[in-house]
C-alpha cells in the first residue's frame, strides 16, 4: 500500500464465523456500533442513507474522543450488495462544506470482502478514489489534471524513499 | 469531522487536511508544478536559472516561487547576490500525511470490530 496514493487496503483475520462478520458489516445498526455511527436506516444497494456520528460502545477510550464529533452527520450511497460476502458503499472522506450537496462531490468507494480462512474469516477493507478528492477548489482542478498529479506523486514517492534532492549543497 | 473516521484523530487529520490543501492550492498551477519538478530534478536554483530555457519571465518565476514559498514548499537562501531557491520537501509528505491518518483510522476501527466480532474466549 506504502507509495499509492489512491488507495488504503486493509485485512484482518476474524475469529468468527462468516455469519457474523456479515452481520457486523452488513447490518447497519451492528456496523455503527463497532464503527461508531448512527444510520438512519439500513443499507439498501443504490441508496443514500445518512449517517450521525455517535461514540463507539466498543471502546471507551475512543467513544472519549468521539464524543466531540457526537451529532455531524453525513451521507454514504450504498453500492453492492453480496450476501455473506461483499458489501461496498460511496463516501466523503473530507468536510463537505455546509451548503453542498455530498453527492455531487468527489466520493472514495469503501468495499468490505469476506474470504474463508483458516482459522476465520479474512476480512478485506479498501477504500479507493484518493486521487479524485480535492482538498480544495484549487485541488480540485490539480486533481483532474492526470500528468500534473502523477508528477505529485513521484514527488512525494521521492521524497518517502529519500531520494529528494538534499536541500544543502 | 474530516471523515466519518476521522472521529480518533480528528486533530491532527483536521490539521493535516488544512495543510495539504494549501500544498496543493500551491502546486495547482501548471507553472509552479514545473518549478518544484525543476527544483526536485536538478536541486537548488537561482532565478536566473530557473528561468533558463522558459516562456515565462523572471518576474513571474519570482512570483510563483513567492506563492510556493508561502505554502511552505520552497524556501530562498541569500547566495552573495542572488536568491537559490529550494525544495522544502518536508511539506510535499504531508500531503501523504492525510492518506496516513484515514489509513490508522481504519487500523483503530478494525481493532474494535475484532472485539465487536470475536467471543471473548476465542
């Protein structure tokens, strides 16, 4: 994952059965309480469904520092649907400003992808979509620029790996 | 909130968003981008050479690297008479920074779905 820009995988092998993982992911109240969001329904394959920040009743410490965010709410658009084995939803992951329609800005696609493992299930989360996202009106432009954004991202691949011009010499 | 995740580290994701937008404000300009690309290739750089081989005049070359300088990516040391422009790359890592604070806020939500899912015993 290190160097890519667009895109966050995850995996994490869960000791549980696949019946419940799906459940933790699929059911919108379960999702929420790990997670530490309140939707206002349940997730329906192509619509939007908004959501309200609550502290996670999984960990305290967390849920201490949520409390702050306690109320914001946002909106994801729920894209597939694959029982027990896929689930994938559209999001902001930014401020949206107040006043404009999240829809109509850039989302990042969220999948979740159960696979029997042994010993569990291996779950596999990936966000994707980074390179869309403008950070602001001027980023927007920058990122809709291909070649302006791939010479962004040697820059800073250069410079993780060290090989940026040193500033003295 | 910068995200629905954004909720653990909200802070430090607020402060880093707000600086990487300022990085790529800076860099969204096709002159500027070119300016930081020739500082990256070929290192520090006075204005003149900077201007070397370019449409663009001395003037606006000391302009934009103004703007990048404001935005933290580029800084100017006195060398006798003239400026050298440098990259400050330290800058150009932040933008990766966001990336790194929506990928540790996954890391702490996953943790708390493996307490959610996963018996006490197991």
């Amino acid at each position: 994952m290190n160097g890519s820009t667009d895109r966050i995988e995850k995996q994490v092998l869960l000791k549980a059965s696949r019946e419940r993982v799906w459940r933790a992911i699929s059911d919108a109240g379960q999702f929420g309480t790990w997670f530490g969001i309140e939707f206002a329904g349940d997730f329906v394959p192509g619509e939007i469904l908004k959501g309200t920040i609550v502290p996670t009743k999984v960990d305290a410490e967390v849920a201490r520092m949520q409390e702050a965010f306690a109320g914001t709410e946002f909106v994801i658009r729920v894209e597939r649907i694959e029982p027990m084995r896929h689930l994938s939803f559209r999001w902001n992951p930014y401020v949206v400003e107040p006043g404009r329609d999240p829809m109509q800005e850039p989302m990042t696609l969220v999948t979740f992808e159960l696979e029997e493992a042994p010993g569990g299930i291996l779950l596999t989360i990936t966000e994707s979509g980074f390179d869309a996202v403008p950070l602001d009106k001027r980023a927007q432009v920058f990122a809709d620029n291909e070649e302006g954004w791939a010479i962004q991202c040697r820059l800073i691949e250069r410079y993780l790996t060290g090989e940026h011009v040193a500033p003295e010499g | 909130m910068s995200h629905p995740k954004a909720s653990s580290r909200n802070a430090s994701a607020e402060r880093n968003v707000a600086e990487a937008a300022s990085v790529f404000a800076a860099l969204g300009d096709e002159t500027r981008l070119r300016i930081v690309t020739r500082l990256c290739r070929a290192g520090p750089q006075s204005i003149v050479r900077l201007t070397e081989g370019s449409r663009v005049t001395r003037q606006a070359v000391t302009k934009h690297l103004r703007a990048l300088s404001r935005a933290g990516l580029v800084r100017g040391r006195r060398s006798g008479r003239e400026t050298v422009w440098e990259l400050e790359p330290r800058r150009l890592g932040e933008v990766r920074g966001y990336l790194d604070a929506i990928s540790t806020q996954w890391d702490e939500a996953i943790d708390r779905l493996k307490a959610f899912v996963e018996p006490p015993e197991a």
